[in-house]
C-alpha cells in the first residue's frame, strides 16, 4: 500500500532530499523543535545521521519525505518517534513555508495517521507543539487532536516564556472522525 | 549538618553496589508496583532479578542529564528510597521522581526529599519550571505533590493498562516564582 494522500506522497528519505531538510532546520521559524537550535547545520553532519541508519525489524520510529503529487517536488517531512508497539507513537512534521496554508502538511498528517492506526494499531497517537506555535496547534485540531496537557511557561523560545503542549487522539475519536474505515480492532 | 543533599534524618547519595539487596526488596514490594521509577525498558510489575537491579543501578549511575541518588535512613544508614532529577532535554524544565520504600513511607522522608530536589534545582540550577509524572491511579502521589504546592498541569492520556484498563500520565508543574513564594520569597532557603 503507498502511502499516497490527495496531495502528497509519503516516501523514504533520499540522499538528495538532505540539504532540503538541513535548509529548513536551519530557519528558525521550520526547525519545529522546542529548543531552539543554532541555524548551523550542515549537509555532511545529515549525511552522517542519514548513513547510520541501519534496517531493524524493531524501529522505533519512521521518517517520510512528503512530495507533492502534482509536481514531486519536496514539501518538507512527516516522522513518527517514541513508538510503543501497538501502543502510541509520536508524530513530527515540518513543512517548506512555501507550503503553508495549501492543505500540504494536512494531507501528510493524515496519511501518516492511517499508517499508524491502520497498519500499526496504534491505540493513541500524540505530538508536542508550545503556545507560540498557533499553526501547528490548528494544524493538529484540524485531524482531531484535543491538548491534553499544558505545561506552564516549559519552554523559552523567541524571547519568550511559552507554554509546553501536548495533544492526543485515541484511536475511537479517529475513527469517529474517518467513517470511511471500519476499526476491526477489539478495545481494551 | 545540612548539606545540599542531607537533612536531620535523611542522605542522598551515589548508589553503590551493596545496596542492591535493599533496592531489590523494596522495587518487588507488591505496593510499589508500576510506580517503581525504573529507567524504560524495564517490566512495570513483574519481579526484578538481581542481575535486572544490579542493571538499573548502573544505568542511573551513568546519567549524563540528570542524576539518581539514594536516599539513607541517617539512623540505620539503610537504604529507604531513590530520587531522581532529570532535566534531558531541556534546563530550564527538569522533571522529578522520588520513591520511598514501602515499609518507610508516612515518615516525612517524602517531604524531606522533595524540599532538597526542589532547592537543589531552584538555587543551583537555571531551572524555572519543575514538573512531576505521576500514573493517574497513583492517588497518594498526586496528593502528595498537590500537598506541597504543585499544579496540576492536564495529562498525557491513555499512556498505558492497569487493572483492565487505560490510564493515563498526569503532569504537576511547580514555577520557580511558586516555589520562592512558598520560601517566603528568599532564595538559598
């Protein structure tokens, strides 16, 4: 099964789709992390991380470069960490600003979505975002994520104080919100 | 006699070897099950061998982002209990455990250790934020740490089964500002 969505396809990371993504960590608005990182990154240090990949039949984790179908050009990146077999996972996505707003990392995410409920019977699924990121908290609301947890002034990030978030969607209130699937799945 | 790490009835120190047998004891008290505090990886409720606590022992002994420490009874010099503060991803959010053995809980040694952690991360630390982890069923926890100032700051949820069902991750955060308020405003307290 490809993991193909409206506007997107999700594929493995490519040797060529590097300095894309070490363009992105280095913009401070797209590196997407809760500790800001000096924009220094360089494309020998993600070759290095890229060729210590090794295959496991234990991953803990998937990271998938997002292109576009229309013209297959490289939108960003969609992972998933932290996974507890059968259990949860912890989704990531970084888009290219010039993919803001076209409905490109909303296709991403829910492609992602299905592969982890679908294929790996995840029975929740959750993703850290802060205060200062109101796209990222739409972004999540927009598949069905609800904040969980907010942790008070947790992170200090473009000369403020912000709170640490973190949103959640249990796997009924995924398939309440895709009627098209049927969740064969017995609960808990 | 106070020291960073020490108070009138309790020390905190390195773990060693030969407290393992008292480790051992208290992880595999039937009480303490799934609130054990032991590094990912390892079983929540099923007995621990010797070769798995000597393991444990070393893995809290090779923190990097953070430390474990013992905590010892200062009349017996028995071992009653292990802390942890860990800030890896972040200073200015370290996170906090602490677990008494069973057999020496209701003493106050709870307190007593909190206070430390907590002063310990707030006058030494760049810490501003301190928050706690605690398994929504673990009712003596989150009434301990609501006891002592901490706020309830929401839950991961469905973070695991216990007893036939989810459960989930509650989160208390304490900020530095509550933390000083609660000293009477003065730091070094």
């Amino acid at each position: 099964m490809a993991l193909e969505g409206k506007l997107v396809i999700l594929r493995e990371q490519k040797r060529e789709d590097l300095q894309k993504l070490v363009d992105l960590r280095n913009d401070l608005e797209t590196q997407a992390w809760s500790v800001s990182l000096p924009p220094d990154f360089t494309l020998e240090m993600y070759q290095k991380r890229y060729e210590k990949r090794e295959f496991s039949f234990e991953r803990q984790d998937g990271q998938f470069t997002i292109l576009t179908k229309d013209t297959g050009e490289y939108a960003g990146l969609v992972s998933y960490t932290d996974l507890h077999p059968r259990f949860s996972a912890t989704i990531g996505i970084i888009v290219d600003k010039k993919y803001w707003g076209g409905g490109v990392a909303y296709d991403a995410q829910e492609v992602l979505l299905k592969f982890l409920y679908e294929e790996l019977g995840l029975r929740v699924v959750r993703l850290w975002t802060h205060s200062g990121n109101p796209r990222a908290v739409k972004l999540a609301q927009k598949s069905g994520f609800k904040v969980s947890l907010r942790m008070r002034e947790a992170i200090w990030k473009n000369g403020q104080l912000l709170d640490n978030l973190n949103m959640d969607l249990l796997r009924e209130e995924y398939y309440a919100l895709h009627p098209e699937l049927i969740d064969g799945l017995p609960e808990i | 006699m106070d020291g960073l790490f020490e108070s009138h009835t309790i020390v905190m120190r390195p773990f060693e070897a030969g407290y393992r047998p008292a480790l051992q004891a208290y992880l595999n008290h039937p009480d303490l099950a799934g609130r054990r505090y032991i590094p990912w990886g390892y079983p929540e409720l099923a007995p621990l061998s010797e070769h798995q606590v000597e393991q444990i022992i070393q893995e809290w002994n090779e923190s990097k982002k953070g430390f474990h420490l013992a905590v010892i009874q200062r009349e017996s010099s028995n071992l009653i209990g292990h802390i942890e503060c860990d800030w890896e991803w972040d200073p200015h959010c370290p996170s906090i455990s602490l677990t008494i053995g069973p057999p020496f809980q209701h003493h106050g040694y709870g307190e007593q250790v909190l206070q430390l952690q907590l002063g310990y991360l707030f006058n030494y630390t760049p810490a501003h934020t301190v928050t706690a982890w605690i398994n929504d069923w673990n009712q003596d926890g989150l009434a301990f740490f609501s006891k002592h100032g901490f706020q309830n700051a929401g839950r991961l949820r469905r973070t695991g089964i216990h007893a036939g069902k989810y459960t989930d991750l509650v989160i208390m955060d304490m900020l530095r500002t509550e933390w000083l308020a609660g000293q009477g405003g003065q730091h070094g307290a």
